[in-house]
C-alpha cells in the first residue's frame, strides 16, 4: 500500500516553484542589468579599460542567466501531463546548469583578455572608469538587495544572485583600479582588476554547478541524512525493516522521499494501514524537512517476493 503525502514543510509556494515567488524581483534585477550594462560597454570603449569590459561582459551574462530564471519559471509553472508527471519543474535546474557553463566561458574570456593586455598596454582612462564602475557598483547592490533572500531558496535565484554579487566586487576592483591609474598613472591595475574579476567568477561557478549536478544526479537533499531516517523509520512501533529508500529533489524547494517499509502483520492488523502511514509520515515530518512522502507498507517476506518478480 503507497500513500503520498505533504507534511506542510512546504518551501514551495502553492501553484509553483520556490523561485516564482521571485519572479517580479528578477524581472527588476534584470532591467537594472541590462541598463548598467549598457553603460559599462560605453563607459569602456569611451576610457579604453577592458575592466569596465570584462564587468559589462559579466553583466551580459547575468542578464541572459536572468532571462533564463525566468524563461524556466515559465516553464516550471506548467501543469503536469501524462508524460511530465513533475511538470517541468527540472527546467529550473537545466537553467542553473546552462547559467554556470556560460559562467564558466566567460571567466576564462576575462582571463584570458586580461593577460593579454600585460603583453599590450592601453592608456586607460581613470578619471570616466571611476564614474561608470560607480553607476555599475550601485545598481549591483540594488539588485542584490532584492535577491538576498531568494537565493536561499531557490538554486537559480542563487545562481544569479552570484553572478550580482561577483558583479559587484567586480564593480569595486573597477573602481579601485581606475583610482590607482588615475593616482599613479600605472596602466597595469586595469588588466589587475580584470584579472580579479574573473578569478571570482570561477570559484563560486564551480561550487554552484557542484549543488547543481547533485540534483540532476537526484542526491539526497541537503541536510537530509538517509542514515538517520533509516534510523527514525525503523524505531517505529511494527517496523521490521525499510528497502528501496531515496530521497531527492526535483527542483528548488521540492525534496521527495519514498520508501517500502515492512511492517509486522499483526501490528497492521491493530492499528490498521492509514494510522501507520500517518506516524511515518509524522515521523518525517517532525524531523526532517521533506516536502513530498511516498510509502509502500510490506508485509514481512514481501520483499522476497518482489525480488522474485524483478528475476
């Protein structure tokens, strides 16, 4: 006997995803990208500093990982067919992916152009950097203002909520640079400043495309220990034994978990199927944050006679 059931440990809201609920902060850090974007391209072709560049380039990718939140929150919010029986609520983390990949292109893009102006000095402008990474330093820290919160809950609210933070330290590194130039007169800080962008970029790339791949490769939801709800599952009153136990997570805010459990015959006999799937299902839900619970209920010997079915 199977029972799914959800304990009220929602992280989703009703009707969507955990990152819909965010989906009109993300439509205003996305105007504010593109915007500052914008800028920064003019503001570096006009003082010649690949820094302004290389941060216009980062908001170019923050503007389409943006556009891809959305696009998938689209998506996401589609009802379940017979095919989809989850919908397209994995749309969420294919954007997240495809977000660190591009993350990842750009990084090295930055890098790359930034050794390059060691070899090929330009004559930066100082005074023109320092006002165009201010504008950009500003809107960076609006638009994280308005992410903070989401990126808790939500792997591609996260992925862009990183993208404006390393934006906004590159913002900084633009400042500093052209505050160095303009002191000092040495042109080496820009292509410095430039290295230092890209350098965080990569990092928290590779740690989101890490939480990202463990739920495409359905790992067990992070903080769920299986160990421990081994343990809890078995010091029920009747539980004998529990197989074919996972836990998963199907998109930002939606853990699942199920499980054949076995159950001494006489015990199901007193308390009856429904009283046992709701103390598992309390049991779960007092101790771990599990949004979904699926259970078979087994008769001692059942998993024998499934064995036998598989063969």
């Amino acid at each position: 006997m199977g029972a799914g059931h959800d304990h009220g440990h929602s992280h989703a809201p009703a009707g969507g995803t955990a990152t819909a609920a965010y989906v009109g902060r993300l439509r205003v850090a996305l105007s504010i990208t593109l915007t500052v974007m914008v800028v920064e391209i003019v503001g570096g072709i006009v003082a010649d500093s690949l820094a302004l560049v290389a941060d216009a380039a980062h908001m170019a990718t923050d503007a389409l990982g943006l556009g891809m939140a959305l696009l998938a929150i689209h998506f996401a919010n589609r009802p379940p067919t017979g095919n989809r029986t989850f919908g397209y609520a994995r749309a969420e983390i294919l954007a997240a992916l495809a977000n660190c990949l591009l993350l990842l292109v750009v990084g090295g893009y930055v890098l790359y152009e930034a050794i390059q102006r060691f070899v090929t000095p330009a004559d930066t402008e100082g005074g023109l950097t320092i006002v165009f990474g201010a504008i950009g330093l500003i809107a960076n820290m609006i638009s994280l203002s308005l992410l903070m919160r989401g990126q808790k809950e939500s792997l591609n609210v996260r992925g862009a909520f990183l993208e404006v933070a390393a934006d906004a330290l590159g913002s900084l590194a633009v400042i500093v640079s052209a505050a160095v130039i303009l002191t000092t007169g040495w042109q080496a800080a820009d292509p410095i400043a430039s290295l230092v962008i890209g350098l965080m970029i990569v990092p928290r790339t590779f740690k989101l495309l890490r939480e990202t791949l463990d739920v495409l490769l359905e790992s067990a939801p992070k903080g769920v220990d299986m160990t421990e709800v081994r343990t809890h599952i078995l010091a029920l009153d009747g539980v004998e034994d529990v197989h074919d136990l996972h836990a998963w997570t199907i998109t930002s805010g939606m853990p699942v978990l199920s499980a054949h459990v076995v159950v001494r015959s006489d015990v199901l006999s007193a308390i009856g199927h429904e009283k046992m799937l709701h103390e598992l299902q309390n049991c779960l839900g007092d101790h771990f944050d599990v949004e979904h619970c699926t259970f078979q209920l087994e008769p001692v010997g059942h998993a024998e006679h499934e064995a036998h079915l598989c063969h």
